[in-house]
C-alpha cells in the first residue's frame, strides 16, 4: 500500500476530509500517516477502527518516507515546508488545501469533474503538486462546468453570497454567538405587547453597534448584515476573493490563450456552510434555454436543474436544503432582457464538500491509480 500522509486533518476542512474518506473507504486503500503540528508522540482519535502515534508535521525525514501528502493546515505551513521537503529530493505527490501554491506554473488547481483531462496530462508530464481551488470558483464550476466545457461562456459576474465556514470555525462559531446576542438583546420584547416590531428594530440595531457585540474574529457583525468584502485589497479595487474568480477558473479550465473574462462582487452572509452565487452570463451565441439546462444537468453526476419556478427554487436552491450535500443545484435561469445571448442563473453549493475537501478526496484516488 502507498503511504499517505495526512496534515491538518484535525481542522474543520480536514475533519470533513477524514469523514468523506471513511465514507469511501479509501483508508482501506492506503497506509496513512497522521502529523501534527503540536503534538508529535500522542495517539491519534480511532480512524477506520485503528489509532496512530502523531507524526511531527515538521520532520522532513518523516515527510519524505510518503508517496503523497494531503495537508489541510494552511499556507503557512505549505510556505514553510514545501520547497524543503522539495529541496530535501522528495518526488512524492503534495495535495494542498491551501491557496499557497495555486497559482505557481508548476501546480495544477484539481476539479476533476471539470479538468479530469488537465489532471491527467499534468500527471503524464510529471507534476506533482495538485492543489484545490478557490470554494466559490469550484462551486460555480460544478454547477455551470458545461457552458464553459461547451465553450459558451463569452463572460461572467458571479455576485457571491458566502458562508461563514468560508473563514474558519472560529468565526463559525462567532456567528452564532452573534446571533445569540441579537436573541438575547430583544427576549423580553418578543413576547410583550407594547413593544411593536419598530421597538424591536431599535434595540436590535444597538445591538449590534454595541461595543459588547461579539467581533472578535470577524471585525464587525454579521449576524443581521453582510459583509461586502473578503479578502486583501487589490490595485484595481478587486478584493482578494474576487481577483480568484477570473484568475482560477481559467487556470482549471486550462484556458491558457483563450481567457474568459469573470468579475463580480464577493458577500460574506450569515449562512453557515453554503455559498451561493448569482449570476449573469453572457453567452458567445443564442441557444434556447432547454439546451442550456441539459448542459449542466449532464456535465457531471451532481450538478442538477432547478426549475425557475418559486416553490421549486425556495424549496431546493438555498443553504438549508443544500448543507451536507454533494449536490450543486443550479436554478433562476432565464433570458435577460438586456439582450437575448445574457442568461440568469443561480448556485448553491456546500463550501465545506466540493468547495474544499471533496476534490482533494478524489485527487488522491487520482494519483493512487496512476500509480498502480
């Protein structure tokens, strides 16, 4: 068996990395190695029935013992100890949460129900660091990969709605404090009648300006409002989040002379787990909306159609109905009437499976049966 190791896999992308991976049984594949990067020499939580003694996530020797490597703990870690173990002579196979090393010429950003192709001849001509994309960038490809597949995408703006996982669990959980808080300014009101929905409104508005108010991880309340802004600034007034749209979709889609435009606004919003996209696209010629809808329904096994009826769309193309799910809906698509080649659509996705966790999973089956 090819040996495996694991790095990160006690944070919230690697616990759901774990999880899948037992689902799948792919630890009946391999002959994992658990690191960390604190508590070298203690067991491991039972994984597939067995316990393991932690490995230090900083020991090269250790590192380099591995045929692949699945890290989840962070750019940080890849900067400091990829081009060591590199420079170390290590051949092995880096398969990387983290946003690190996405953009280097020598790294392949892996959607294989998308790229499957790129993976493979990358693969054949001996690259060897495979890592996983954008959440919002992977998300809208597994929803709408058949427009671009089919080349139909002239452009796009994809405004994002995205969930709090998307920062961490610490600010997971400062969310729901937050919310909390708002519950708790306003408990005694709900319930009496002299307080009408503007006393309420009121109070809960100081809540949230109070300087009580829980902001410790993200700055400023999200509960009961947006954030319209994620990520470092860049020169031509992009956030960091939104620059990845234009700049990874064409990297997994291997479009190297032939870019297609993206743009839009990035929206952090109160939902948990999910992000969800809206969509304008224009499209590079007139095909009717039928053809449209059988391109994404069959571009892969879990994108799926959502009829742009409302019960339809309010019952399966939000973050409660999608959580959990490796289903990626797409609804709201319609012809816009600015012009009859801009189409509508709509995406919800879980950040945590096919945004993070699930193309690492299936890159590893990827590069295990390459090597046999």
């Amino acid at each position: 068996m090819r040996k495996i190791g694991l790095v990160g896999w006690r944070g919230m992308v690697g616990s759901v990395l774990r999880k899948r991976m037992l689902e799948e049984k792919d630890f009946e594949l391999i002959e994992p190695f658990f690191f960390t990067t604190s508590q070298a020499g203690q067991t491991s939580p039972v994984v597939a029935d067995e316990v393991y003694t932690l490995l230090d996530a900083y020991d090269l020797k250790a590192l380099t013992d591995m045929d692949v490597i699945i890290t989840c703990q962070g750019s940080e870690y890849t900067n400091d100890i990829h081009s060591k173990l590199r420079n170390f002579g290590w051949k092995g196979y880096w398969i990387d949460a983290a946003s690190a090393l996405r953009m280097n010429d020598q790294s392949v950003i892996v959607l294989d129900p998308v790229n499957l192709s790129l993976i493979q001849e990358s693969l054949a001509t001996g690259i060897r660091d495979f890592i996983g994309g954008n959440c919002t960038v992977s998300l809208m490809l597994m929803g709408l990969g058949g427009l671009f597949k089919a080349n139909l995408v002239e452009w796009a703006t994809a405004m994002t709605y995205q969930a709090a996982s998307g920062a961490g669990a610490k600010n997971m959980l400062e969310l729901i404090h937050q919310m909390g808080a708002i519950s708790s300014s306003v408990g005694t009101q709900l319930d009496s009648p002299e307080f009408g929905i503007l006393d309420i409104d009121e109070t809960v508005t100081q809540c949230l300006r109070s300087a009580e108010f829980p902001v410790d991880s993200w700055g400023f309340p999200l509960a009961g409002s947006i954030l319209p802004w994620i990520g470092d600034a860049k020169e031509n007034g992009q956030s960091g989040e939104e620059w990845k749209n234009e700049a990874e979709t064409n990297k997994i889609l291997g479009n190297i002379e032939s870019a297609v435009s993206l743009d839009g606004l990035c929206v952090r919003i109160g939902a948990m787990r999910c992000h969800s996209q809206a969509l304008t696209i224009k499209l590079r010629k007139d095909i009717a909306i039928t053809d449209i809808e059988n391109l994404i329904d069959e571009s892969n096994s879990w994108s799926t159609i959502v009829p742009n009826e409302k019960d339809a769309t309010l019952e399966g193309l939000t973050p409660a109905a999608v959580a959990g799910s490796l289903t990626v809906p797409v609804g709201r698509i319609r012809r816009m009437n600015i012009g009859r080649r801009y189409i509508s659509a709509f995406t919800a996705g879980d950040q945590l499976l096919w945004g993070a966790a699930e193309p690492l999973r299936r890159m590893l089956r990827i590069v295990l049966d390459y090597l046999d």
